[in-house]
C-alpha cells in the first residue's frame, strides 16, 4: 500500500499522461451534506483495471465489485474528504483526485410561513367596516377611514369617568370633522352608526364612560379593515 500512495503522489506530481494512455477521470458530487451516501463513477478511458482511495481514511467507504463506482457516507460531521482513481492499462498509469467538502452547501431556503389569520372582528367593528363600505364613495374612502380609527382612538382616551353620553358624541364628532376634510362624505355612515348606538343606550348597554370607551376601541378597529 504504502509504494503504491507512492507511485500516485508521484503520478500527480508529473506531467499529464499522453493520449495513448489511460486517463483516469471521476464523476461526481462535490459537495455533499452531513449523512449523505455519495457515488463516485469511473469516466475514464483507457483502462485495464481501476482502483480507488479515499483520504482521509474511513469506514464509510465502499467500492463496488465491478470496480466502475465508489461509495461515500459523509457520516455525522462536516469537513472533506479527497477521492482518489488510478487507472492502469497498457503498463501506463493515471491518477485523478476529486475533492469532496462535507456539510459546506448552502443553508436551505426556510420554510415560508402562513400569515397569521386576523382577529375576527366583534359585531360592532364588523357593522362599522360595512357600513363603511356601503354608505361612503370609494373615492378617498380608505384614507379617510385610517384618520378617523385615530380621531376614535384618540376620543377614547379622552373620554373621562364624569363625562355624559352627549359630552362623549359632541366631543367624538367634533374631533371626526377636524380629522377628515369632507366629513359630509360620512353622512349615511355617521347616521348608521348613530342609529346603532342610541338603540344600545336605550338597552342600557351603553352608558357608562368606559362602555363608550370600548365601543370607540370597536370602530376603530372596523374602520381599520376598510380597505
């Protein structure tokens, strides 16, 4: 074993082969990822008999018995290994090598990922967005529709524990009209929504500060999925 690493060390150091020789070639993967089982196959010409190496040495190497391919298992680890092909024939000699890295491919692409679903809207920001989308012209609609989920948002925070139902509408409507330019435009969607909320104030469930609070917090989040 030991001359015939010799012989190839020798072989790789010399010049070509002529072309009435053999000429050793492999085919194969250049890189390889960690437990994969890579085959190596003979492309050469001019052979009587091949015979193949793996450096460094390791039990994960096979060579079929026809003498044409060679298997490598990369095993566990990253790193590299170099395959060697002697091919012999006409009392001539030809080496190739063929370097194969181990777990240096590129990182795979991840896996693209759903988008979240949306929060289902409750019935109040549900009846705001449509009501939205049927009563106000398309026509500047969604920009109009994002100032107002503030005018709403900023309105709730505003709105104090002394405070009445009409000082919280006047307050909210005013703060409506400064935000949205046109404000007549919302007309239909302002009178909907305030049909809405006298029917609640007469049940009872709107009367309190902070029930007015959480409903201001509803519509803007309708208005918000005014697209």
């Amino acid at each position: 074993m030991r001359c015939l690493v010799l012989a190839i060390v020798a072989t790789l150091l010399s010049p070509a082969v002529s072309a009435e020789g053999p000429v050793a070639k492999i085919e194969g993967p250049e890189v390889i990822a960690i437990g994969q089982l890579a085959t190596f196959r003979s492309a050469s010409t001019g052979a009587e008999s091949l015979a193949w190496l793996c450096l460094p040495a390791t039990r994960n190497w096979a060579v079929d018995s026809s003498g044409q391919c060679a298997f490598l298992a990369s095993g566990d680890g990253s790193g590299g290994f170099t395959v060697l092909l002697i091919a012999l024939g006409d009392g001539r000699l030809s080496v190739t090598q063929h370097a194969v890295a181990v777990g240096t491919g590129p990182n795979p692409e991840p896996e693209p990922q759903p988008e979240p679903e949306p929060e289902p809207l409750s019935p109040l920001a549900a009846s705001a967005r449509d009501w939205c989308l049927a009563e106000v012209p398309v026509d500047g609609r969604a920009a109009a529709a994002k100032a107002l989920v503030g005018s709403f948002r900023a309105s709730a925070a505003k709105i104090g524990p002394a405070m009445t139902p009409r000082q919280i509408v006047e307050m909210t409507f005013a703060a409506n009209r400064q935000a949205v330019p046109g404000y007549e435009r919302w007309q239909k969607w302002g009178r909907r929504l305030a049909d809405y909320l006298n029917a609640e104030h007469a049940a009872g469930r709107l009367v309190q500060p902070a029930q007015y609070r959480a409903a201001w917090i509803e519509i803007g989040k309708g208005l918000e999925a005014v697209r």
